[in-house]
C-alpha cells in the first residue's frame, strides 16, 4: 500500500528547495549582470570597428580617425549601426537632448535655453533662435549673443553659433561640459549635440589622424565626453556600471573592464599614458 508523504517530510521539502532557492539566486543575478557586461563590450567592439569604416572617414573628410567629441555619435552612427548599440544595457539614460543647453555670462551666472528674463526665443522653419542678455542688470536689448539650433532627423539637433556683441568670456554648456568657451570668437561655428542617444563617452582627445593602439577612445561614462576637464575621479567612480568596473575601448579595437583607479590619472601614474594619444 503506498504511503502518503507527511506534513514534515513535505516541510523538508519545501525548506530544501527554498534554501537552494536562496543559495542560487546571487549566482543567477551575477549571471545576468555578466551577460549585460559581455553584451555591452560586444556594442563597444562594433562601434570600434565601425570608426574605421570608410564612410566614417568620407564623413570626417579623411583628416581624423576619430570624430570631435561634439559630432560622437551622430559619427559613426551614419554607417548604418542600429541605434541600440549606442545605449549600455546597464544605464538606459542616454544623452541627447537640448534641455541641458545653459549660457554662462561673462559675469558668472547661467541661463537655461527657454524664454526668460535674460533669453528671447524665437521659432523659425525647421530652427529655433535664442537671444541673450549677457549682463545681469544690462539694457535687455537682447543682441549679445544669439544662437540657432536646427532641428534635423530625430534625436539630432545641430547648434550654430550665429553672432555676438557681447564680452569675450561669454560661454555655452551641454550637459555640464563647456561646448563654446568663447561665443565672440566663434560667430558661424557649428556644433552637432548628439546625433543619437548614448551613455558611452568619447575620449575628448582622440579627434586626430594618428592615436597610439592603447589610447582610451570610448568607454561607459556619464558624461558626453571624457577627460576634457571634469572632476575625473568623480565621473569615472559613477560610472561604474558593471560589478564596480568600467567597460573601455581602446583604439587597437580591444575591450577591456577596468576599475575607475585604473583609469584615473589621479590615482593611477600609468594612467595617463591611456588617455594620450600619442
């Protein structure tokens, strides 16, 4: 005759598979983190290969290897790379808007791109203009620094830098970093703010025809670009995104996870051989 199991024995059971239960999902959740890691060196391995291509090159007009930090990614997400790639599976935020746009005056103080005390906006075909006062208790005639942002394709905006009657130190910023640090030399000069989304940043010093092989050229970074005068340290600890280290591209193509003091010239006297390209 068979036996039925009992309460206690069904119990064990259930406390068994619990504790297996318990044991293993540490090891599944690492799991998922690696596979995560491995798929975002795998994106950062396309994106080498793609800097490379020739239509990068056609685009760069054959002078830089690597594009400005102000034209990445709108360089090289024009040789047909999905726009996915551009995105760390581990930070969904990506960069690419004209929200974070702020004109510093040459006394100090910042203006948000929107209407306001200091900004006149204006809407144009396919271009918005903004007009600034560049003095706090000035006589708001609204000419000292005048921008127009076209809005093209989607997630592409392109900043021109129109003209100026305003004082030398006037400046503009994209998501914290100085794009324009001197608006009255710069009348007619044009920015691309992200030609698509990302959260991977450029090393700000690659744009030029030769870079050593173990030059830094992308990694995953809050910021558009990298080492170009930030708070290093801070920017590198943050970005942390797989299991405390850092996903890092190098210009002979490799990919490499690195720790933040691996990489910060601040910490580590080694390090700053990694962002020279020379």
């Amino acid at each position: 005759m068979r036996r039925a199991f009992t309460l206690v024995e069904l119990l064990v059971v259930v406390g068994i598979i619990a504790l297996l239960l318990t044991l293993l999902m540490p090891n599944l959740s690492r799991v998922n983190d690696l596979a995560r890691a491995t798929n975002c060196a795998s994106q950062l391995g396309q994106i080498g290969r793609a800097f490379h291509a020739p239509d990068v090159h056609q685009a760069l007009a054959g002078q830089t290897r690597y594009p400005p930090h102000s034209y990445w990614p709108s360089i090289p997400l024009n040789v047909g790379l999905p726009s996915e790639i551009f995105i760390c599976p581990d930070e969904t935020e990506a960069f690419a808007d004209a929200g974070t746009l702020q004109f510093r005056s040459q006394e100090g103080w910042f203006a948000s791109f929107e209407a306001g005390t200091h900004c006149a906006v204006t809407e144009g075909n396919g271009y918005t203009d903004y007009a600034f006062e560049d003095l706090w208790n000035g006589d708001f005639d609204m000419d000292d620094v005048h921008v127009r942002i076209y809005h093209g394709a989607p997630e592409r905006l392109v900043i021109e830098k129109m003209g100026t009657a305003g004082y030398t130190d006037n400046a503009i910023f994209y998501r914290g970093e100085q794009l324009i640090s001197d608006s009255s030399h710069s009348t007619g000069e044009g920015f691309v703010l992200n030609g698509g989304l990302t959260n991977y940043g450029i090393n700000a010093q690659v744009a030029r025809v030769e870079v050593a092989p173990r030059t830094v050229v992308l990694l995953d970074y809050d910021m558009q670009a990298a080492n170009n005068g930030e708070d290093q340290t801070v920017h590198l600890q943050a970005s942390r995104r797989h299991l405390g280290k850092l996903n890092v591209l190098f210009a002979d193509e490799s990919v490499r996870r690195m720790g933040a003091a691996e990489l910060d010239p601040g910490v580590s006297t080694d390090a700053a051989d990694l962002w020279s390209p020379e």
